[in-house]
C-alpha cells in the first residue's frame, strides 16, 4: 500500500502556496519566432524542448507559460518577469536572474546547479525534487516560498528575506545563510551539516531530528570542539595506578 504524504502547504503552520493559473489552451512556442531578447514578451505559451540556453536580454516578461524539457542554461536575465508559470524538467543551470521577479511559479525535477535569482521578488514559488546546489539568492525576498526533496548544497542566501520560506527535505550542507532573515522560516527533515550564518536562525521553526546538525555548526561558529566520549576517558582527577 502506497503511503501518500500530506502536501506541504497544508501542513499546520506552514505556508500556503498559490498555485500558477495557466490557461486550458498554450499556444505551442516556435523556434525562432519565441525567442528570449531584450523587451520581449512571451505569454501563453507551450514551449517544449526548445534551446533557449546562452541568451543575454533585459526586461523580458514570461506570462502563462509552460517550459517543458526546455534549455536555458547559462543564459543572462536582468530584470525578468515570470507569472504564472509552469517548470518541468527544464535545464536552468547556470541561468542567473538579476533582479528578477517570479510569481506563482512552480518547478519540478529541474537541473539548477549554479542557477542564480539575486535581489529579486519570489512571491508564491514551489520548486521540488530539483538540484539546485552551488545556487545563489543573495538579497532576494521570499514570500511563500516552499523548496521540496532539492540539493541546496552550498547554496547561498546571504542577506535573504526567508521569513515565510519553507524548507522540507532538503540537503543544505554548507549553505550560506549569513544575514538573512529567518524569523518564521521553517525548516523538516533537511541536512544542515556545515551551514554558515547559524546566527540568522534566531526565530526560524526547526525539527527535533534536523537540531543536532545545526548544533554541530553552532559550535563550530563559535570555535566550540564537541569530543564524543569513548571508553579510554579517563577521570584526570583519578589517574588509574600503575600495575
């Protein structure tokens, strides 16, 4: 019997994230005719599979559409806006969005290492079951925001808004969180071994299972050493006499 899992937005205390309102109908993207460039403007559109990688464009407004197994890697966006839209199992490595703006957007099974979204707007954002290690959101403010099931090893968050960011199984070994905003952020079931900025977690709602990891972080922020007991310690009060 398959044991299914109760959705994340629904959790008690957790956020709830507005989902993309697509239309019923796309319009299928043509190659060459829908094409990321400055000022663009590409609204309800199916785009399948199209190489969209390496692009260099400004203000470009995505509206409505659907990006399956699409490529955009290593393309360079400032100022882009994406509403109401759907990402599925796109290639997005290394695409860096300079102060973007992204709402109701959702993203599954994306390869986003190195991806960038700094000092933007994330405003009802899901990205799931994603491998988004090595990314940056330095100052970027979250609104209802869940990350699920994603590799955020070495991501950064410096000076990030997380306070209604949610983050659920998910691998954050070694990321950077130095000056963010945490009061609120809730954080299940997710590897924290290394993560920088443990000062920033004042406020942020946090697992029973996930403290030990962030414990050892602590610590090591602070120049504590943690030795684990073993059999050979020794009472330096009481030395053991020589036989």
């Amino acid at each position: 019997m398959q044991v299914r899992r109760p959705h994340p937005s629904r959790r008690a205390g957790w956020p709830t994230v507005a989902r993309p309102r697509l239309p019923r109908a796309l319009q299928p993207a043509v190659a060459g005719e829908h094409d990321v460039e400055h000022e663009a403007v590409l609204a309800r559109l199916d785009v399948q599979r199209l190489d969209l990688s390496a692009r260099s464009a400004e203000l470009v407004q995505v509206r409505q559409c659907r990006f399956t197994g699409a490529d955009l890697s290593g393309s360079h966006l400032e100022r882009a806006a994406f509403t109401d839209c759907v990402f599925d199992a796109a290639n997005l490595a290394n695409l860096r969005l300079e102060g973007p703006t992204l709402l109701r957007v959702a993203m599954a099974a994306q390869r986003m290492t190195g991806f960038q979204a700094t000092v933007g707007t994330l405003r009802d954002v899901t990205i799931r079951d994603s491998r988004l290690d090595l990314s940056s959101f330095r100052f970027s403010a979250f609104h209802r925001v869940l990350f699920a099931d994603c590799n955020l090893t070495r991501a950064d968050f410096q000076a990030a808004d997380l306070r209604t960011a949610a983050f659920l199984r998910c691998d954050l070994s070694g990321a950077q969180f130095s000056q963010a905003r945490m009061a609120g952020t809730r954080l299940a079931d997710c590897a924290l071994d290394g993560v920088g900025g443990v000062a920033s977690f004042d406020g942020a709602i946090i697992r029973t299972v996930d403290l030990m990891s962030l414990t050892r972080a602590l610590a090591t922020a602070l120049g504590i050493t943690i030795e684990d007991p073993t059999v050979e310690d020794a009472d330096p009060e009481d030395p053991a006499e020589p036989a």
